[in-house]
C-alpha cells in the first residue's frame, strides 16, 4: 500500500493545476495576438483560442473542486446565541480554511492575468474592420480653382449653358470620381433665391447641385425647365433649382448639395470650393 495523500499535499497539487491552467491561457492568447499580428492563420487561431478559453475555464473548475466546499450542512432552526463550544468551533474552523489554500495571491494574480491576456488578444481583431473612413465621405475632388468640364474632358463657358438647360458635369482631370458628378442649370435673371452666404455662389443664372440624391445616392437626371424641378428617376424624389434644391417631393429629406462656381481668367466655369455639404445618402455622422 501506498503512503496516504495528506491535505497539504492535496493542496499543493490543486494550485499547481490551477497555476498551470492560467499559465497555458496567457501563453495562448499572447500567441494569438503574435499570430493574427503577423497576418493570421485560420487553423492555429482558433486552436490557441481554444486553449485561452478553455484554460480560464478549467482552471476556475479545479478551483472549485480543490478549494470550494462541497458538503451540503443543514442546520435546526434554534437560539440566535451561540454557546461557547460553538464559537470555539468556528474558530477553529476559520484556522483550518487559512491554510487551506496557501497561494491565493498567485493563483488570483494568474487568473487576472489568463482574463486580461484574452481581452489584449481579442482587441487584435478590431484591425480588421478597416481604416478609420476619416474625412473620404465628406470630401469630393472639387477644390477652389478646379475646371468645370463635360464627359470629354472639355471646360465650359457659362455661355454653354442655355436657359432651362442642364448639363452633367465632372471637375478637371477626375470624370471618374463617383461622388464627383454635379448638374449645372441656368435659370432666368432673378428666379434663384440664394441661401444666405451663397449669394456669390451662381454664374449669370448657372447654379450647380450634386447629382447624387440625398435619398440613396441614385443620379438624378431629369429636369422639368418649366416647373425648376430636378427628379430622381428611383424613387422621384424631388428638388426645387430655384430654392436651393429643396426637396418638395418623395422620400429625400435634404437639398441637393450646392458647388458654389467662378469664371477664371480665361472665362471658363470653376468651383470655389467643395460641396456645401456631404454628397449621396446620410451616414452616421453626416454634420460632424
């Protein structure tokens, strides 16, 4: 027969499994991180997931089964007053659990730290939502300066755009751009109500607005010259040229964004600027 197992020795063996359980979780999240850092691997990952995970969960089992009671006690109801061989008892008894269990400080310190090398790990992956959009969503390649040009490529002269006209047109050198495309229309002398601050913001009648409707982004591009309407042909979403693109109909809530022109020296059409506001749909932080 073997020497029997004393409770120390019980004990010491319940922390070293507990130990060693923390101690493998933050060996493997530590490598999950490296390893999604390094640029990821399916397989390894989820292996080194599953032992950070299944460390902290086995490790808080031996805890439980090595150092939290397990008998059920059931106790008559009687006097609140405790006897003298009561209190001795339960002194006793506190004597007993503080040696029960000799290296909490460790053992709390490893599983703290098992917890906080699986949140460390699980931050890795927040790279994978991508870059911060930044300023890309409320920026378009107009800038001060920059030529008004049609699908070729070709400037325009405030003189190409006739009464009750619409032309589509691109900034210089970026037709391309999608959040780029304007529509330059020419109302009659004194028909435009201009927004306070745009007073400067038209060209001999010429006003341009953002092709793209505030709804969903669709292009709009029909035009009833009688009435100064612009309609989106998806959802007919309608906007009011002469009251600075205001929507009088369908499910757009915002005017279209206004570009505000000059002339250059050489007497073509430019913008001074950017759009008046974020082209296409609303985005969650449209204002900001």
């Amino acid at each position: 027969m073997g020497r029997p197992v004393s409770r120390r020795q019980r004990t010491r063996a319940g922390e070293r499994a507990v130990a060693l359980a923390f101690a493998v979780s933050i060996l493997a999240a530590l490598g999950l991180a490296v390893v999604y850092s390094l640029g990821g691997q399916a397989q390894l990952e989820g292996g080194l997931l599953a032992l950070a995970l299944g460390g902290i969960g086995i490790g808080i089992g031996l805890w439980a089964k090595h150092f939290l009671p397990d008998d059920e006690l059931t106790e008559d109801r009687g006097a609140v007053g405790s006897t003298e061989e009561e209190v001795a008892a339960l002194g006793q008894s506190l004597q007993v659990g503080e040696g029960t269990l000799e290296r909490r400080g460790l053992l709390i310190r490893l599983g703290i730290g098992a917890l906080g090398a699986l949140g460390l790990a699980a931050l890795f992956p927040v790279r994978s939502l991508g870059p911060r959009p930044g300023r890309g969503l409320k920026q378009t390649p107009w800038a001060r300066g920059v030529r008004v040009v049609v699908g070729d490529n070709q400037p325009v002269r405030p003189e190409d755009v006739g009464v009750g006209g619409l032309i589509t047109v691109f900034p210089e050198d970026r037709r391309r751009a999608a959040d780029a495309p304007a529509l330059l229309v020419r109302t009659e002398p004194g028909e435009q109500q201009a927004e306070p601050g745009r007073e400067d913001w038209t060209v001999d009648g010429i006003v341009a607005y953002s092709k793209l409707c505030t709804h969903l982004g669709c292009p709009v591009g029909l035009y009833q010259a009688q009435e100064k309407l612009l309609l989106c042909p998806c959802h007919q979403s309608t906007f009011d040229v002469t009251e600075g693109a205001r929507p009088v109909f369908g499910p757009a809530t915002r005017p279209l964004p206004q570009l505000p022109l000059g002339v250059d020296d050489d007497g073509y059409l430019v913008a001074q600027g950017d759009f008046s506001d974020p082209v296409g749909g609303g985005f969650w932080d449209r204002g900001r």
